[in-house]
C-alpha cells in the first residue's frame, strides 16, 4: 500500500482514475469503512481511501479535538485489506487552494442539518475539495449517514458527473457502526442495542401501515432510556421530504447518550 501524503505524491502515484474507486474516511476505520473498501475492490482494479478528519464540519472545537483517532491501526487494517493507495494529507494541504464554499438550500435544512449549524456545508466543502484532487469516477459511502450521502449525491455527483455509490449499513449489536461508538461505555452500547430494536420494530409497525404518533414515541424513548432526541421522523428517500408511506421511506433519529452524538436510520 502506497502512503501518499500530499497532492504531488498522489498525481505521481495515480496518473488514470478509470479503474480506481474511492473510499473518503475520518479514519477510525471499523466493519462499515471495511464494507465499503471491499465492495469497491470487488468493482475496480485499485481503490483508494482517504484519512482526513475535517474540522470544518465540526460544530465545536472540543468534538473535533475528541474524534477518535488512531492512524496506526488503521493502517494496519487497510495493509492488510491490500488497499492500493491511502491518501493522508495535512489540513494545510486540503484547504491550501481557494474554492467556493457550498450553501444548503431552505429544503435541506433537515434532519441533521437542522440541529448541526454548518455541518453539512463543511462536509460538502471538503469533498467537493477531495473530489477535486481524486478524480475517480466511483466513490463509495455508507447510507448510516444516508442524509450526507443524498447530499453529497446529488450536488457533488452532479457536478463531477461520477457515481455515489451508497452502500447498506453495517451493524454490530444491532447498533449501526461509527468511530464514534468509540466513545460509549459497555453499558451505553447496551442502551443503543435496545433502542436499535425499538426502532426497527417502530419501522415495521409503519409497514403494517399501523398508526404511531411519533411525537408520543419519541418523549418514550427519551424517558426510558434516558436520552435526548434530536429528531425521530419518517422521511422519502428521493426527497427526503416527510412522508405519508405512499413511497419507498425510511425512519430517522439522531440521540444524545452519555454526551455523543449518534444517528441511524431504518
């Protein structure tokens, strides 16, 4: 596996993206980036990952210097999986040319978007700057952060003309996989086991076209186990507008359990 570190290393390392998928991480790499890598090994000849925790999608500094980290072992992982190239550049060198930053429209102010104030335009900053660099026409990510998927789809996609492949969830405990998991107790992973259940049986309640007033589920759910609840809400998967179950949706949560932050959807 070739380290490559900066844009120049890259360029010499990778003179044709045709055969090559792309993998963007934060790092923390576990079962989920794993998926991905192999699903995109599976399709082209050589993939390549990136490692790049970006501040600007940070809503606090103190979560930012929190992230788990631990590029060691990751590397480890990705020598062993037979990656092909890991880009792992410097902010310096990301942020060394000067782009035009992304704005969210009113509608996508949803979801995640609503409670994390400039987290999505930084994500889309940062990938519209990675996109720019790896010039792969495949990029693979993991539909756990399906609203940040949708996004990155249809704007990012759109403008380098490439596909974001969005690959299923992978889940340990029935809770779905995150670097942030990283931060909770055996006695936290244990209550985000229980609330996975509840909410998966919330969906197939909804299938049996049965009534839930959410709202009710919600005060419920934060009650019993002791959480605060960002959002609980059905939603398209086209539009990811509220949704009246005439259409293929999914349900949507994002909670506070011992002080981090986790989403998921089902």
């Amino acid at each position: 596996m070739k380290i490559l570190k900066n844009i120049f290393e890259l360029n010499k390392a990778v003179k044709n993206y045709k055969n090559v998928g792309f993998v963007p991480t934060m790092g923390g790499i576990h079962k989920g980036h794993v998926s991905l890598i192999k699903i995109s090994q599976k399709n082209n000849k050589e993939t390549i990952v990136s490692i790049f925790v970006n501040p600007t999608q940070f809503n606090q500094k103190k979560d930012f210097k929190n992230y788990p980290r631990n590029i060691r072992k990751d590397i480890s992982i990705l020598k062993k999986l037979k990656v092909n190239y890991l880009f792992l550049p410097e902010v310096n060198e990301i942020y060394k040319n000067r782009m035009k930053n992304f704005k969210l429209n009113k509608s996508d102010k949803i979801l995640c978007a609503k409670y994390r104030k400039g987290h999505f335009e930084g994500v889309l900053n940062v990938m519209n700057r990675l996109l720019s660099i790896i010039k792969s026409k495949f990029v693979y990510m993991g539909e756990k952060d399906f609203q940040q998927y949708m996004l990155i789809k249809r704007i990012l996609g759109k403008k380098y003309k490439i596909n974001i492949v969005g690959c299923p969830t992978i889940r340990e405990n029935k809770i779905a996989l995150s670097t942030r998991n990283k931060l909770l107790n055996k006695s936290c992973i244990k209550k985000a086991s229980k609330i996975a259940i509840k909410l998966d049986k919330l969906k197939k309640l909804s299938k049996m076209n049965k009534f839930v007033d959410l709202s009710k589920y919600k005060v419920e759910l934060e009650n019993k186990f002791k959480i605060k609840i960002d959002y609980l809400e059905f939603r398209d998967e086209k539009k990811m507008k509220l949704d009246n179950f005439k259409s293929k949706y999914r349900l949507f949560i994002a909670y506070h359990i011992n002080g981090v932050r986790l989403i998921d959807n089902f």
